[in-house]
C-alpha cells in the first residue's frame, strides 16, 4: 500500500508538471503570431521584388503629406492604371499595408493618383488614377509608370490609404530615388520606395491606424 503523504506529494507534483506545460504552450502560442508571422508575410511581396531590398516594419505610421491640387472622387478600381498609349518607363510597385503592430490588413483602400512619366496629371479623365483594396493577406499592388517631374515637384506618386470603413484616412506620396528629391521642400525621406536595379520593381509597405 502506499501512504497518503507519497500520493499528496505525487498529485502536487502532476499538478505543477500540467501547470508549466499549459503556460509554456501559451507563451510559444501568443509570440509568433503577434511578432514571427507578420515578418514572414513582409518577406513575400518583397522577395517578388527584389529579395535584396525588403523593406520591414518597425510599427512607425506612414507619414502624411499634402493632398495637393490634383486628387478626384471616384477614380477606377484597378490595380494597372497605366491606359494605352500613357508615356512613361513601366514600373510596378507592391507592397503591404500594416497596422501599428506590424500584422497585415485585409481589404484596406488604396486610392493612387499621379502624373505621367511628362509630369503631366490627366485632370478631364482618370487616367493613371486607380483605388484598390489588399487581398487576404494584406498586398497591394500598383502597376504603373514613373511619374515626370513638374515645376517645383520632384517626381511622385500621390496617395490615400485607409485600413476600414471607419478608419482614419492617411493622405501621403511616395518618392522615387532620385537625386532631384532633396530640391523637393516637401520631400520626406521615409517615403522613398525600394527600387530594384533594373526600374522595374518597387516595394513599399504602409503602416496605417486600424
Ligand atoms: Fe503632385
């Protein structure tokens, strides 16, 4: 027979033994999801791009900058906003849209307007002006062409972001690398898109409130 003691001690010790297994199963749980998975899903849009050029998340929101003259209500749903016969060098542009915790946001609008690689904005029509929204695991992308420069503006891509319905709108503009920027007075540094070597790809991801 074995004394009650020795079965106390040992219904203890299953007990301590099922406790630190549950807690620890949490804690490896709640970790990757929250921080490990968003990383991952960075790495995809910019390994389409350029593997050499992801751009990661640190949880700083997108900076905003001035709507300018030139934004219309009810631009196309497309992501290829580039209309026959539109001059410029083709250039597609991809990213994520985050919010302040680095995790991806599904269905989120995008609204981008721009000028022509003559720097000319098509104001009568919609053309190079699209809105679109993320897919499932919070990509957007953008084909299409490096906009002109025009007096004053160093070459840009004008855009609006919005994570839902309710949520803030986030008005800003994207730059290219470009040595004209630091003539620009408005440009900001963080909004400058990773290009890859050939001109071709860009990444850039948005951080945004929820
Ligand atoms: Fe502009």
């Amino acid at each position: 027979m074995i004394n009650k003691p020795i079965i106390y001690v040992l219904l203890i010790g299953a007990v301590l033994v099922i406790g630190y297994w549950l807690l620890s199963g949490q804690v490896v749980k709640t970790s990757p999801t929250t921080l490990e998975q968003p990383h991952a899903l960075i790495s995809q849009p910019a390994q389409q791009a350029n593997s050499s050029t992801a751009q990661v998340c640190n949880g700083q929101p997108t900076a905003s900058l001035t709507e300018g003259p030139y934004y219309k209500n009810g631009s196309p749903k497309r992501t290829n906003i580039v209309d026959p016969g539109v001059p410029g060098e083709k250039i597609t542009i991809k990213g994520l849209v985050l919010d302040s915790d680095c995790l991806p946001i599904e269905n989120a609008w995008l609204d981008f307007w721009q000028t022509d690689g003559e720097g000319v904005y098509d104001n009568q029509g919609f053309k190079l002006r699209g809105h679109q929204y993320t897919n499932e695991i919070g990509e957007y992308i953008l084909e299409t062409v490096i906009p002109g420069e025009y007096p004053g503006r160093t070459p840009h891509i004008h855009v609006k972001v919005r994570a839902g319905e309710n949520s803030q709108v986030v008005t800003s503009q994207l730059f290219l690398p470009t040595d004209r920027n630091d003539s620009d007075s408005i440009f900001d540094p963080s909004l400058v898109v990773i290009m890859s070597d050939d001109r071709k790809t860009a990444n850039f991801n948005f951080v945004v409130p929820r």
